[in-house]
C-alpha cells in the first residue's frame, strides 16, 4: 500500500486568460465519470466510504470503464439499515487510501457526475481528493439538478422518481453500482433531452435561469492524473463488476 506522504499530486491545467475551460466545451466531446457512494453516515469529516462504483461514459452513452468494491472504511460499519453492509463483508476489502490513485485514474479528464452531488463530493474531496492535494479539482454535473437546468417540471425529483419519469428501469437496492447505472442512463437520457433543446456546451445551461453551485468549478479544466494507479484488488458485492485491475 502506497503511503500518503508518496501519493502522486494531482494538479487541473491552468486557465489561459480570461478562458472559461468547462463552460465552452461541448457536451458532446466530454467524457463523464458517474459516481456513486455508501457510507456510514452523513459528515465527511466524521464518517467514512463503504462502498464506491463508478462508471466512466462517452456522451453517446458508451461505458469506458467501471469500477465497483466494497471499501474498509477503518471504523465500525453504521447504516447498516440503509445499505445492508456489515463490518464482516468490509472486512478484507481495500481502504480508500488503497484506492485513491484509482479513483483519480477514472477521473482523468472527465466530469464527475453523482445524483447528489452535495452528498457524494464532499466525500470525494475529503477522503480521495484533499489527501491527494488536489481538494476541489474535479468539476462537476449533477444529475439531480439537472431537471432543472433543462426546464423539466418538477425541477428536482428523488432517483427512483426520476428515472420511472424517464422510463429508466431502477431498483431500489442501495448498492452504489445498480445506483451509478441507473443514473448513468438517466444522464443519457438527459443528454438527449439537452440535444433536443440545442443545448450544447456547458455555458448553453445558463438559459435555464438556474445557477448551482457545483456550477462554479465549470471554470476550470477536468483533473489531470498521469501517475500509474497504485494496483488494487478490488472487492465487488453485485454481479455487474468488471474484473480487478493489476
């Protein structure tokens, strides 16, 4: 396991001048990161991630790349109630710090994108990115929020509301996988929506009105991780896992 102190830093390319780097681009030439989280409670500071899937997506809706494990959060596991996780399954799965350079890898040039992102980002900065020296490097969309953004009413709905509204199929399971697929093709749904109302870039979302602040860090470029990951085994509790990276 690779100590904190010789984590690789991460660093997000400097904006040129007065160059918004995210609100000009294009959706469509963005790769988009969909996270999902189980933790063992609410405060990021306090508590700690059980659970982590991510999903790496093209704009056309094409998978990249997943990533699904269990994590030892190093404390006793809580919310057992909500997430069905125990100390006995976390028990030889990898920390977050074993898997702080993967994470990072997936993010490499994409847009974070959680369906509560008020929820999954302070998580990610406190325990994956601020370790890292890179606190607040990563933009992000998020999915909840973007109803809004596209003029859809009502302007915010829980996930299984909103993906029946969007004929997305969902099961109510909290496992951060079936959540981060559900919401990776309820982004894509949103993506066509966005299409459809001749919103292209990231500055196009202005003409709804709507300002959020995960917004702000539209102004800056996607991270930037060149470091080999550190390699992991990971620990997956659903079927739909890809294989462990080494």
């Amino acid at each position: 396991m690779k100590l904190r102190s010789e984590k690789s830093v991460l660093h997000y390319p400097a904006t040129k001048g007065a160059t918004v780097a995210l609100w000009d681009r294009h959706l469509d030439d963005m790769e988009y990161c969909v996270c999902d989280l189980e933790t063992t409670g609410m405060s990021p500071d306090y508590d700690a991630i059980v659970e982590v899937a991510m999903i790496r997506m093209r704009a056309d809706g094409s998978i990249v790349e997943s990533l699904d494990t269990l994590v030892n959060p190093r404390q006793r596991v809580r919310a057992t109630e909500i997430h069905g996780i125990t100390d006995a399954d976390v028990r030889h799965a990898p920390t977050i710090d074993d898997l702080s350079s993967e994470i990072c890898r997936m993010l490499h040039g994409a847009v974070l994108v959680t369906y509560n992102v008020y929820f999954d980002l302070p998580f990610m900065e406190a325990q994956v990115l601020r370790p890292s020296a890179c606190a607040g490097a990563v933009p992000a969309l998020c999915a909840m929020y973007m109803r809004g953004l596209l003029g859809l009413n009502p302007s915010r709905m829980k996930l299984p509301e909103a993906c029946r509204s969007a004929g997305v199929a969902f099961q109510e399971c909290h496992q951060a996988f079936a959540d981060a697929e559900a919401t990776q093709r309820l982004f894509r749904c949103y993506l066509t929506e966005a299409r459809a109302q001749e919103i292209h870039t990231f500055a196009d979302f202005r003409r709804s009105g709507k300002s959020y602040k995960f917004m702000n860090d539209w102004r800056r470029d996607p991270l930037s991780f060149s470091a080999a990951p550190t390699p992991v085994k990971l620990r997956p509790r659903t079927p739909q896992a890809f294989a462990a990276r080494s």
